[in-house]
C-alpha cells in the first residue's frame, strides 16, 4: 500500500506545487472528508475513484488499495491522518505534502509566538489532556476542536473550574478569505457566543497565573459535617502519595474518598494520572464536586455506592490503590481489587496504631495480603502533633 497525504486549508481555490499537480492529475484513488472533496473535486480527473473519510475508521481503511491520495487539513503529521495511517498500516509507504496547522495559521494571524505552546486535540478525543494542561498551569495552550468539544464548552468547563485568568482567541475557516474570522473574548463572552466549524482556539493569560500548590491544607476543603478528623492530614497525604509511587502509575483508584482529599492532591500533583475515587455515602458526592471545582480539579471519576456491588467492568485497571474506607470489608476490597490490579500494581492504606483506638486493619491488611499473593513491603509510621501514630501500609502485586 501506498500513500500520499497532501495537506490542505479552507481555501476554495487552494493553490499546489506543479510537483503535487502532477500527482494528482496522476491519481486514481482519492480519500479525505466531506469538506475536502468539494475544494479539490475540480482538479481530480475525471474517472477518479472517491473514499469518505468518515467513522468507523476500519470500514474506510477496508477500501483502501493501490495508491491512495488523501487530502487532510494542515500538517497531516500534526494530529493528522498521517499517524493515523502509521498506526493502522504500519507497513504502508506514505510521503506528505504539509500545510499550515490551524493553530499555525492563528497563531501567524494574532502575531504570537506558537514555540513554547501546549497543544492539545479534542478532535475525537476527550478531556483528560486538556484538564492536564490547565492543572499544569501552562501559560499558552492551543487546542483542536471538534463539535461537542467547542469552544463554548471548553470556556465553560474552564469556568467551572476556576480558569478566569485566561483570554480565549478563535479561528474560524481559516485560510477561508471570505469566511475566516479571528476572535479574541473573555470566557464568559466566549462561553455564551457561537461559532462555526471548523474553528481552533489559543488560550493566553489575562491575569497573572497563580502557582500550584504542593500540599492543600485541610482546612481549605469542604468537609463531612465538618469533621476535620475525617479527613486525611496533608502531610499523610503527601507521604501516602509517595507511598504509591504516583509519578511512575497511570490509573489511580482511591476507595472511600469521604471529601476527596486524596484523588484531589493525587491530580493537583500528578495531572497526567487518571483517578476513579469510590465512595459510599451519598452526601460524599456534592462534596467531592464542591473541592474539585474550589482547587481547579477537573475530570476525577467519581463512583457512589457499595464498592463490592461497583460494576467494574467498563474501568480503567489500576495500577495504584489508595483505600480509605472500608467498613470492616478490608478482605473482600483488597481481594477484588486484586482481581483487576495491574501487575506491579500498589495498595496503600493507613492505620491507626493507637491502643485507644479501636480497629484490627493492620490485622485485616496482613491477612489479606497472606491469602492473596500480595508482597507487603515495610510499613511507615508516623505521629502527626497530638494526634494518634498512624501506619502507612503498603504492598506489590
């Protein structure tokens, strides 16, 4: 299989090379969307054969044979269906043709240095990259969009979250000379505007960015009923995360999460983790909700419910386990979490070790592990001011 990906723009009357005219007078496949037929169908001959690129993405790769042209917007290596056919047809010939990217061309139309950007696809795709870069602080963020991810909604998500201290500019049918329109808004303009398809969008500080933080002290969370001691102490926190070897792990679970402290600095200071939190008190969810959008942390997938009745099965696999809670169920949480843990995969839990205090998760913890194959490794112990020593319990699939 052979192909050649010549990028285009949403000009009506693109102009190419004599070399890229000369291939596709000699064309006899051609592919790409909907949009990039009508710009190029008068400079196909005449007996030309014509695939959509629509989805599934298997169903057009099925047709595919001989030598195929395709037309794809911009730079088909840039987020483009250039890595797409990589991926699909590893062995494939390809050669391409670039263009402009879109966020190239709004960039070069708002006078912006583009080097030091974060860029970001939404085109397909969701949140969780975009959510990474906002938690990461990054100054200068340019994102592709898409009809669900547009960019009111990625205004009002930013807005939900906190996020004001950004402008948002918006390209629309660029390189469209009748069309194009380059927009520069507040999010709140932005996030009650319409704007047509297909359009990308640069994000820029308005306002000084504020840091951040490393270590949220307790005292700034929403909390059950306003018990501060249903909450774990932020320099547990800190160790507990440590304990679970974050900066190396992909998917966190964090089992009865109470106020979400635990999957909050989990994302604040590891954004690229995926984090399911589990809990089975109902009132737990409007709190987790309320301090994720009070420290600016988007996309946690929150469970409420008995976590032995969780249907598990359309869930990422953890490779780190933090847990919580456990209503005297330690045993039967660890051995079904054993059964979907990754290999390599982490369990940390904390102990009181205190005489007056009642509890045998120590006990339980140990048992559990014996019975499932688990390598404990050693615990840390820690007292914290007046407060009861606690344990860090941990241990390895």
């Amino acid at each position: 299989m052979k192909f050649t990906v010549i990028g285009i723009s949403d000009h009506p009357q693109p102009f190419f090379s004599p070399e890229i005219l000369q291939v596709i007078r000699e064309g006899r496949v051609f592919s790409g969307g909907k949009r990039h037929h009508g710009i190029v169908a008068p400079l196909m001959p005449s007996d030309a054969e014509w695939i959509d690129i629509t989805v599934p993405l298997d169903d057009v790769f099925s047709q595919y044979h001989d030598h195929v042209i395709v037309f794809a917007s911009g730079d088909p290596l840039f987020c483009g269906f250039a890595n797409t056919i990589r991926r699909k047809m590893p062995e494939a010939e390809i050669h391409v043709y670039p263009y402009l990217n879109a966020l190239q061309m709004l960039a070069h139309r708002l006078l912006l240095p583009y080097h030091d950007m974060r860029i970001v696809s939404l085109t397909g795709r969701p949140w969780p990259a975009f959510d990474q870069a906002l938690i990461e602080r990054c100054e200068k963020i340019g994102i592709l969009t898409d009809r669900e991810h547009t960019p009111q909604t990625i205004a009002q998500r930013m807005i939900d979250y906190g996020y004001t201290y950004y402008r948002m500019h918006v390209g629309e049918h660029l390189g469209n000379p009748s069309l194009e329109r380059v927009s520069t808004l507040c999010l709140e303009e932005a996030a009650k505007s319409d704007f047509t398809l297909p359009n990308c969008v640069i994000l820029t500080p308005c306002a000084p960015v504020p840091p951040r933080i490393f270590g949220i002290p307790e005292s700034d969370f929403t909390l059950l009923n306003g018990r501060e001691k249903m909450i774990t102490k932020m320099p547990l926190r800190l160790l507990t995360l440590q304990a679970l070897s974050l900066p190396q792990r992909q998917v966190m679970w964090d089992i009865g999460f109470c106020t979400g402290s635990v999957s909050i600095e989990a994302r604040m200071q590891f954004p690229h983790l995926q984090v399911v939190a589990f809990e089975i008190r109902p009132e737990c969810e409007a709190i987790i909700h309320d301090n994720c959008r009070r420290f600016g942390i988007p996309g946690i997938d929150v469970h409420i419910g008995d976590f032995l009745q969780e249907d598990l099965g359309g869930l990422p696999h953890p490779d780190a386990v933090f847990i919580g809670g456990h209503g005297g169920q330690l045993k039967e949480i660890m051995a079904r979490v054993a059964t979907v843990l990754s290999d390599d995969g982490i369990i940390v839990m904390n102990s009181v070790t205190s005489p007056a205090v009642h509890t045998d998760s120590h006990r339980l913890f140990d048992e559990a592990c014996t019975q499932l194959g688990l390598t404990q490794l050693p615990p840390l112990r820690i007292v914290l001011n007046d407060h009861n020593p606690i344990e860090i319990l941990k241990c390895r699939k």
